[in-house]
C-alpha cells in the first residue's frame, strides 16, 4: 500500500494532470471522502490518512501546525511542489494553516464544513478524554453530524468508522481543533478558494462558512441544501460537481 513520510495516501489519476490533496477531518480517515470525490475525472487526486488515523503509522497530533507540518513533509517525500488543498472541518484547518505558513505550495484550497476557528463544545472534550464515557463522545459527534433527511445507514457508517479510531487520537484531534484560531489571518490567503458548507450544518454553521467567503480576498461559498456537516457524504455528487468546477479554473 502507498506509503511516504508515514502517510497512508490513495491515489488517483495520472501524474501530469493537477494534483489535488484531501484532508479529513478529526477521528476521520481517507474513507470520509466518498469515491465520486476521490476519483475526480481529469485531476491526480490524492486522499491521506493524518497520523495515526486509518492505515497510516504513528501517533495522532495534538496542534493544527503539527499535523501541517506533517502534509508537507508528506509533499516533499513524493516531490511534489504544489498542489490544490481540500479540507474537512479540522482538514479545513490543516488547509488554512498550510496556506498560511507554506503558501509556495498552494495553488488552491478547498474549506468543506469548516472554519477559521473551531472550538469545541467542552462536554465533547471530556467524554472523549474518559474510556468510560467515549462511546457518548462518538454518539455526539454523529449526532451532530448529519442533515435531517440523511439514510440512516449513512450515520451508522459514520459511527461504525468513528468507533474505530483510538481514543487518544481521537482527543488529540479534538484538542486541536479547540486550539484552532486564525481569523485574525485568514484574510493573508490570497490563493483561489472554494468553501462549502451544509445548509444544516451544526457543528460548523454556515455563517462561518460565510466570513471565511466574505474575508478571504479570493473565495466563493457553495451551499449545499439539506447537507449537514458531512456534507460530502450525504451529497457527494454535488460536492464532487461543485470541486470540479473550482479545479478546472485553477491554471497548472
């Protein structure tokens, strides 16, 4: 299985077409990108697993910058300068930081049900700190997850998959994104950038969708109606439309 600098990473697509890099979430792995996303026609796609997450080795990070740090240690092990970032909610962060700290490898960025600050509501923090009380850690996350119309066998995926983390990479994710702040930054980016939020969206509403679009100097919002925060795996092929369209504009 491909592997570089302890990244686990599933590739897609030949090498001379742009190359786009999808970052999930926290607790999640390269599988929260749903096929039509990971198999975009027309660009080299590359969907990680963070460390510690799915199939690649390690421990989890506990700082956004760490896990930035970690991408782009992953870009230089396979040589490739720059590329389209696309991030999910703590992704999202990834994304943002890496824009905002290595910016000569960001040709775009993609911001999926993000923020440029993502606090965590404090009951979350300890449930998943305490083995006793994680599986009420998970039933929140997925709880909050979804639109109200999603098949109910999308959420039991979701729970399935979020069950499988460990617990301390699970927390450290959490932590991270508590710690997350650049919205005295992000209006530094100043590469091409596409946010896309869920209509229903409760862990990351759309008015912070909203002032990432309105202060990033180059972005558009997409708003997806119905999508809560997964939005990408209750409407994939609007997500996947939606990316098309914003990667065919970016000139490689």
């Amino acid at each position: 299985m491909p592997i570089a600098a302890d990244i686990y990473y599933h590739a897609y697509q030949k090498e001379e077409k742009l190359p786009v890099i999808l970052i999930h979430g926290a607790g999640g792995t390269h599988l929260f990108w749903p096929s039509e996303v990971r198999r975009l026609n027309g660009f080299r796609v590359y969907a990680l697993d963070l460390p510690g997450h799915g199939k690649s080795a390690g421990r989890g990070q506990q700082s956004i910058t760490a896990y930035a740090g970690s991408v782009i240690d992953w870009l230089a092990a396979l040589d490739m300068h720059r590329a389209v970032f696309i991030g999910h909610s703590m992704g999202g962060a990834i994304v943002q930081t890496i824009a905002l700290d290595y910016p000569e490898h960001v040709l775009g960025l993609g911001l999926v049900g993000s923020a440029a600050k993502l606090p965590v509501n404090p009951q979350l923090l300890d449930d998943s700190a305490n083995p006793t009380t994680f599986h009420l850690a998970i039933e929140s996350i997925v709880s909050w997850s979804f639109g109200p119309d999603v098949p109910k066998s999308l959420v039991e995926m979701a729970g399935k998959r979020f069950s499988e983390v460990r617990p301390s990479v699970l927390q450290g994710d959490l932590i991270a994104c508590d710690a997350f702040d650049v919205t005295d930054r992000v209006m530094d980016i100043v590469q091409s950038a596409l946010v896309i939020c869920g209509s229903e969206d409760k862990m990351t509403p759309s008015r912070n969708s909203q002032f990432l679009a309105d202060t990033l100097p180059a972005a558009r919002l997409e708003v997806i109606p119905g999508a809560g925060h997964m939005v990408m795996i209750e409407k994939p092929q609007e997500v996947a439309d939606t990316l098309r369209k914003f990667l065919g504009d970016i000139n490689y």
